[in-house]
C-alpha cells in the first residue's frame, strides 16, 4: 500500500508541476484550440495538457517499479507500449486534426499490441470472440473518455475518479500492480486538474483523451476478483466506467436520432444538457463526479454480489439509465 501512495504522490508532483511549463510550450508550438460555436471556451486554449499527465504517470511508475522485474513482463510491456502508442497519435491530433479512420486504426493497432502480449478479456468464451470484446471494449472506453472532454474538468475529474476506485479494488485484491498505475493516473488527473477546472488555463487534448482512456481501458479488465463469479463480476468494469459509457449512447442515440453522424461533435452530450437545466458547468461537472462515485461504489458492491443481485442491480440501472437517455434526448431542447 505504501508503494501505491508513493506512486500517486510522485504523479501528483511530476505533473502539477510540469503542467505550467507544457502551456507554455503548446503556446510557442502552435497547439492551440480555436473557439467554434460547437466549443465551450471563447478564447484561444493551449492543448497538449495531455504531455504532462503522461509525463507525470509515466514518471511515477518508472521511478518506484523500474527496478522491478515485474516492469520487464511482457503484459506490462505491451501496455506501455498501447499507451505511448496513443499518446502520440493524439497529440499528432492535436497539432494536424487527423480524419477519424486513422484514430480508429492506430485504436486497432494498440489492441492487436495487447493481444500480441496476451493482455485481453478472458471470458468462458471463443478466443476469436474474447478478441472481438477486447477491441470492442478498450475502442469503446478510448472514445467515450474522449467524447466527455467536453467541458472545463469534466474528463480529467472523470478518469480520476474511476482511476480511484481501480486504485482501491486493486488494492484490496492484492493487484499491486493495477493499483499502482491508478495511483500513477489518479496523482497526474489531480495535478493536472488545478489547471484544467473551470476556467481551465490549458486542455488536455487528443493526447490525454486516447492515454488516459486506453489505459483505464486496460486495467479495468486487468481486475480480478476470485472469490465470486465471472457471471457476475464482468459487471463491475462497466460500472466504474458507467459515466462515459451513459454520456457516449445518449449522445449516439441522439445524434442517429437526428440523422446526424455520431461522430459529429456538438453541445448535446450530458454535461451540456445539464447546464440547460439551469446548472452552472461548474455545477454540471460535479454532478456528473457525483455520479461516478455513486457507479463506482455500485462497482464495489457488484464485487460481493451474488448472481440474483447482481443481475437485479445491473437490470434496474440499465433501466434508469436508458430511461434517463430518452428523457434527456426528448425534454431538453438543444
């Protein structure tokens, strides 16, 4: 345990205290978000947040488990490699605006990385079919993180958050090593958070987006709970990531609803329904923290489940949330 705090802490540090320096050289770069009416901000807004939080999660972990020989194993290997892989294709992003089917490949190349190192869901099913899963899932997670970077905080706040609960569920599982990479993106999250709260000094960008959900991604399906069923523990990563994934169907959902591509971007996501609601982004945004503790404490529960109320649960949430999606699509004029 000790070695996961120090590991946040060094996170925490490393990128709090780079982030300043990585605004100014996004400046002098030319990595810069122009405002658009689809935009939240009104002035030009330095990109490349994303370097730091790399910088300083990728610190953290090298420092206190570079020595160790479990760094050198080839599922940690190909994690790393997945992560810096989306790393640069987002900051590339960042500073060229690349088309969406080339993010969509170099999302498929970072998984056919963690399937080559045998890093993938392990499901009572067909191989070809646990693949089919893992890609579906970590492209899925990849783009919802990056969908909720819509406003000042919200997916930074977000991924720490679910970082946190990862943090604690590997802790209490003895996954050191899981919870040591979500300390490592909790501690750079919150340092990078003092700059990116409303209003926000500089944004994450592409390169924290596609980081920050690939490897959350990852070590979501990493943990391991063995003293209850699979039947009911597969439940739990879709809870911790239950924010994301409610923001990206409803903003799929109203998007095909309206004939528009989903992959169009727009005010229309949650946080920006919240606000015409009549609550401030600030607001909006700690709502929406709010809810993901409440899913990750449900995650926490679902651990200890058994089959009957596991299922009851997932079943009345699913129903709430899906109820939730068409109220918000059909009430609140965009």
């Amino acid at each position: 345990m000790d070695t996961i705090i120090f590991v946040f802490l060094i996170a925490l540090m490393v990128t709090g205290l780079s982030t300043p320096w990585v605004r100014r050289a996004a400046i002098s770069l030319g990595f810069v978000d122009a405002p658009a009416q689809r935009k939240m901000h009104s002035t030009p807004m330095p990109l490349m947040g994303g370097i730091a939080i790399v910088l300083g999660s990728a610190l953290a972990v090298l420092l206190v488990f570079g020595e160790a020989r479990v760094v050198r194993a080839p599922q940690v290997q190909g994690i790393l490699l997945g992560s810096a892989l989306m790393a640069l294709v987002g900051l590339v992003d960042d500073r060229l605006n690349l088309p969406a089917w080339s993010k969509f490949l170099a999302q498929a190349a970072a998984v056919a990385v963690l399937i080559y190192f045998d890093v993938r869901v392990k499901l009572p099913l067909p191989i070809w079919l646990n693949y089919a899963v893992t890609f579906v899932w970590i492209a899925g997670i990849i783009n919802a993180i990056n969908f909720l970077d819509n406003m000042d905080g919200l997916s930074a706040g977000i991924s720490a958050v679910i970082a946190a609960f990862i943090m604690l569920l590997g802790a209490l599982n003895e996954q050191y090593l899981v919870g040591g990479l979500a300390a490592a993106i909790l501690g750079a999250c919150l340092g990078f958070l003092r700059f990116n709260f409303k209003p926000a000094k500089i944004f994450m960008g592409d390169a924290g987006a596609l980081f920050l959900g690939f490897l959350l991604a990852v070590l979501g399906i990493q943990l391991r709970f063995p003293e209850n069923s699979n039947f009911v523990t597969w439940m739990v990563p879709v809870f911790l990531f239950g924010v994301p994934i409610f923001d990206m169907a409803l903003v799929v959902f109203s998007r095909l609803r309206r004939g528009v591509s989903p992959n169009t971007a727009g005010k229309d996501h949650t946080s920006h329904r919240l606000v015409r609601l009549g609550l401030s982004q600030r607001e909006a945004v700690m709502t929406l923290y709010l809810f993901s503790g409440i899913a990750g404490m449900i995650a926490i529960f679902i651990t200890q489940a058994t089959i009957l109320e596991g299922y009851f649960i997932g079943g009345v949430v699913a129903l709430l949330a899906a109820y939730t999606i068409w109220w918000l699509d059909t009430r609140i004029k965009l």
